[in-house]
C-alpha cells in the first residue's frame, strides 16, 4: 500500500459521514444556544486550524495504526493494576437486542437463530446457534476502528484517513487502520466524569454540551487529573434515560462534548475516549460537521472512541467510594478488515 509522507497533516475540508441505514427523522432537537457563545463557538475555520494544530500524523512513526492507544505504556499499565483495591469489577459494556426501538437494529438487523434444527419437528437437536448484528448499532457498545471516519482528501480516487493512510475499502472492509490493526488488547487508568451526578440529577438533558470547564470542574471536584494514557469515560446518562423513559432518539439529541474540548484531549493525552451516547452533544453547534469530535479525534489526533459504552455500574460503584479512577481492560476482537469491534470492557475499584 502506498503512503503519504510522514507529517502530512488532514485536508482543511472535512466531512462527518452519512451512514446508509441511520435513523432519520425521529426527533428534532435545536442547537443549544451555549454552543454558540463567541467565547466557545467552534467553526470551519477553527477546525481547519486545529487539523494542523492537534495533528498526530506521524508522531509514532510511518507506519503506525494504533494513535493514542501507544500512550498505554507497560509503566502505565503497572499503575493502573495499583488501582485496584476491593477486587470489585463491573461491565463498562452494553450488548445488541433485538428489541424493535429506534435506538436498536440500526444499520442492519439483529437475528439470533439456532444452527442445528431437526427439519421434521422444527425443535434444535444441540444447542447451537448464531447471531448476526451491526457492529455500529444503537445499542452495541463499540470501538471504533481509526479506518471509520476520513478526510474529503482523495488521493487516486481514495480518501484519505489517520497517519496518512488510504482509506482503501472492499468487500472485505478497511485495508489499514482496520479493528485488527489496533492492537490485541489494554489495561490502564479509567477516569469517569459524571457530570449528572455533579449537578444531582439523573441525566443530562438532550442536547446538553459539555465544555473544558465542565471537565476541569470535575476534576477539582472528583480530585483527578486526566494524564497521558488514560481512558476518558464521559456519563450523560443516556442509559439511566432510556430505563426510565423508553427509547429515544438519542443519536439525534444526546448530551456530549463539544467541539471545543478538542484541543483539551490532544493536550491530555487521552488515549480512548468512551462516551454512554455518541461522544459529541447532538446538534454538535458547529455550521457544517455534526460529529466534529468524532472527526477530529480519529482522523486527526487518532484517538479512538467507543459510543455507547455502558456506564450506569461504574457510576454507582465510583459514587458509592467517592473515587473516580479506577483499572479498565479490554479485549480486541480480531475482526479482519472491522470498521468496529464490540467494547469488551471492564472497571475494577
């Protein structure tokens, strides 16, 4: 495969990709009027700026397809198992259903089926099956493979993706930057932010943003500091909504981060961002990029991010301690060519 030349940074033209089979039309929410402050707003042009500016292109060599998840250092793994003090482990996890609700069967059904059935009686001879799932669907927590968002930069007809690297697409799925690129898996430092429990209340309300204040707020508050290498775990409380209120569009609407903190996670060294929602508020309240943090963080800064990760247990058992860093571990599964794996994670306090 060929390369660009290490250093090459993005094009100041971006995109925020339009997936066939997304759920259109459910709900319409406004654009919070707090993204639109002049001392936060976030344009084209500053997102042109910040392609350059936060660009890790080359900073783990030419041929690197793993970005910040190279911050996860053995040093740093070692302290993160000194974390652990009650031996007590929770899912950071949530798994498909085949509940028929606008937030699941999105991109491509779910069907779970037995593999082994007696054709005359219709009855399964041994308990066998199968299952079949979209590895971006609304209620699987997933990682997102560095291969899954790109530039508007084509280069021989492809676009371009993190490092420099094609975005080189066949029936097989990515040919670099793919889910089995980035490693077999990792244990470091968790960090959860819990900004509904700040303000003492269940969830945030749709469409909330969450700014650099908002997560040096919690810092003071939590009394942590987001260092290199750590996972970063963003509650909205997408979750705790749905339990009590059913399933909504929160794909369209959902609390989240602003484009804003962008330059605040390069600076960081945040090395897996996971968010219960999409990661970035929803409208995103920048002209021209809904998903600017999903952009910027995997095609720029190669960070990757996992939506909808399950954070209801780890909040209750980090509250229940008053202690907000913690050991995470997670596995890679070796998806050949993935966009996607699912988010195999645990916490243990």
């Amino acid at each position: 495969m060929k390369r660009f030349a290490v250093g090459l940074v993005p094009s100041a033209l971006t995109v925020a990709l339009a997936w066939p089979g997304s759920v259109v039309g459910q709900a319409t929410f406004p654009v919070h009027p707090a993204t639109q402050d002049p001392a936060v707003r976030v344009t084209m042009e500053q997102i042109a700026r910040w392609e350059r500016e936060l660009s890790n292109w080359g900073r783990w060599g030419p041929d690197d397809q793993r970005g910040t998840l190279n911050l996860i250092t053995p040093e740093k793994t070692r302290e993160a198992a000194q974390l652990v003090r009650d031996g007590v482990t929770v899912t950071l996890s949530h798994f498909v259903s085949e509940e028929e609700a606008m937030d699941s069967g999105t991109f491509a059904p779910t069907d779970h089926w037995m593999t082994s059935v007696d054709p005359a009686t219709g009855l399964p001879r041994f308990a066998l099956d199968a299952i079949s799932f979209s590895l971006h669907d609304g209620q699987l927590s997933h990682l997102d493979a560095l291969c899954h968002y790109r530039t508007r930069e084509r280069v021989d007809g492809e676009y371009l993706i993190f490092n420099g690297y094609r975005q080189s697409l066949d029936a097989d799925g990515c040919k670099d930057l793919a889910i089995d690129r980035m490693g077999s898996g990792y244990v470091t430092r968790g960090v959860l932010v819990d900004l509904a429990h700040l303000r003492g209340v269940g969830w945030l309300e749709p469409s909330t943003p969450i700014f650099v204040s908002d997560l040096e707020e919690w810092e003071r508050y939590a009394g942590v500091t987001v260092s290199p290498g750590d996972v970063l775990l963003v509650r909205t409380g997408r979750w705790a909504k749905r339990e009590r209120e059913g399933p909504w569009a929160y794909g369209q609407g959902g609390a989240g981060l602003h484009a804003s903190v962008l330059p605040w996670l390069h600076a960081r060294g945040v090395s897996l961002l996971v968010g219960d929602a999409v990661n970035d508020v929803q409208p995103s309240g920048v002209e021209g990029l809904n998903r600017p943090v999903h952009q910027l963080t995997q095609v720029t800064i190669g960070l990757p991010i996992v939506d909808n990760g399950y954070l209801e247990d780890v909040a209750r058992e980090a509250a229940a301690r008053r202690r907000w860093e913690f050991m995470v571990t997670w596995q890679i599964p070796r998806i050949v060519g993935g966009t996607a794996a699912p988010f195999n994670a645990t916490a243990t306090f």
